[in-house]
C-alpha cells in the first residue's frame, strides 16, 4: 500500500478503468447476498456479457481505484458512503472472511472489519434498495 491515492473503492460502476471483479451478488430472502472471489479478475465485455439482461452492477461487485473528489460520496478525506452504510446496516459476517481487495479496500482502511461486515450485503445497482440503503447511498454535498 503506498498511500491514499491506491484505494480502492468496491462498489463501482463497470465501465470504470482499470476495474477488478470480486464478488458475485445473489439473493437471500430479497436481499444481496455476496459470494467472494479467491482473487480479483479484471473486468472484461466478456465477463459484463454472463450477466445477460441483468445490469451488471446489479450482480457483480467490482472495485477500482477511488475517484475520490470525482466521487459523490468523498468528502475530501474521507468516504461517506461507507460511514453511512455502517450506521445504516446490522452487521452480517461475524467473522473475517477472506477478501481478494481488502489490503487496498478504502471502506476497510477508513472504517476498518465493521466496514467488512457489512460489505456482504451491498449490491452496487439495487432496483428496490430498502429505505435505510437508499439513505446511505444518497450522495455527499459539500456546504
């Protein structure tokens, strides 16, 4: 790790460079549930391509270097969206589990496990988030 500006973030949108998939997202009792890969994969058409029909985002978690101030949530130093998402969601992982971004993940480094506990359950495209996801995902605005 060489500093802030190698974070990553992992709740991107595919189509951002040099993107990396980690996770694939079902469902469990209509809500996401994600499966962890054992190393990143860079994303490709032909991977965006299995998802068929289905928005990408929807079903794959994918990370990228932090946009930081080109990114809604980025107050200048830290990530709001992370902090919002801890005071948003009940933890889900109980334990650490393995995770292919964790050493480079900017919600790890700013908020640490209780970021990673909640981590399983965010889909970056939800088309029916519950009110308290929708809250949290709202962007940051500067005053």
């Amino acid at each position: 790790m060489s500093g802030d500006g190698d974070l990553l973030c992992p709740s991107v949108t595919p189509e951002t460079e040099d993107a990396v998939l980690f996770g694939v997202v079902s469902r469990v009792d209509g809500r996401p549930k994600v499966q962890w890969l054992d190393a990143p994969v860079p994303v490709t058409a032909e991977i965006l391509a299995l998802t068929g029909d289905t928005p990408p985002a929807q079903v794959l978690r994918i990370a990228a270097k932090c946009q930081e101030s080109f990114c809604a949530h980025y107050d200048g130093v830290d990530c709001r969206l992370a902090g919002r998402l801890i005071a948003a969601l009940p933890p889900v992982a109980h334990e650490q589990f393995p995770c292919a971004i964790r050493g480079d993940c900017r919600w790890f480094w700013q908020e640490g496990l209780r970021a990673c506990e909640r981590c399983s359950q965010i889909a970056t495209y939800d088309d029916h988030p519950e009110t308290s996801l929708r809250e949290a995902a709202r962007p940051y605005f500067r005053e």
